[in-house]
C-alpha cells in the first residue's frame, strides 16, 4: 500500500529566501535542521540548500569601551538570584543584569 502523496509545491525565491532566514533563526536557538523543516513544513534537504543559497547575515560589530581593570568594580562570582546570566548561541555572555534589561539587550543585538 502506497500513502497518497502530497502535491509538488513550488516556492518563489522571495519564499526560499524568507523560509531560509527563518531556518536560520531557528537553528540559532537552537533547533536541528531536521526540527526546523518539520517545524517550517519543508523537506530538510530543500531546508539545507536554501539555507546554504541564503546565507544569515553576520551581526555588526558593536563598539566596545574599554576599561582599565584596576579602576574595574570587583567582579561578583554568583550573580544574585534577582540577576540574569544569558549566553547565546552566538556567544554573547551577559550577566548582571535584570531580567529585562538582558531581554532589551538581546533584541538589540538582533
């Protein structure tokens, strides 16, 4: 017995585009490429070439000030239950902070 197969669709290059970025996204937080192709209802092998087509923008560089570590406030080993300690999959490490504070900086950094 054969499962019925489902109709052949055909995506524009603004689509491949648009499903590529979102795979993007989703493989920055985290998610395999097999999740993310379920999850944006395509194949994981057209997920993978129209991500490859596509490639994600690098993030800009931010400017950074830096600072003597002598005139540097001690560093706090744990940070109170209260404060946030985020790192990304991209490798930002922020600690600190309240929690919406370290949300705010994160969509930013977006």
């Amino acid at each position: 017995m054969q499962l019925p197969r489902r109709p052949r669709r055909h995506f524009t290059t603004a689509d491949k585009a648009r499903i590529a970025a979102k795979g993007h996204e989703l493989s920055a937080s985290g998610l395999g490429l097999g999740a993310s192709a379920a999850k944006l209802d395509v194949l994981e092998s057209s997920l993978r070439l129209w991500m490859k087509q596509h490639p994600r923008v690098a993030p800009r560089l931010r400017r950074v000030r830096l600072v003597d570590p002598s005139s540097a406030p001690a560093v706090v080993a744990e940070p109170p239950a209260s404060q946030a300690l985020v790192i990304t999959p991209d490798g930002f490490r922020i600690e600190g902070l309240c929690i919406d504070d370290a949300i705010a900086i994160l969509e930013r950094l977006r």
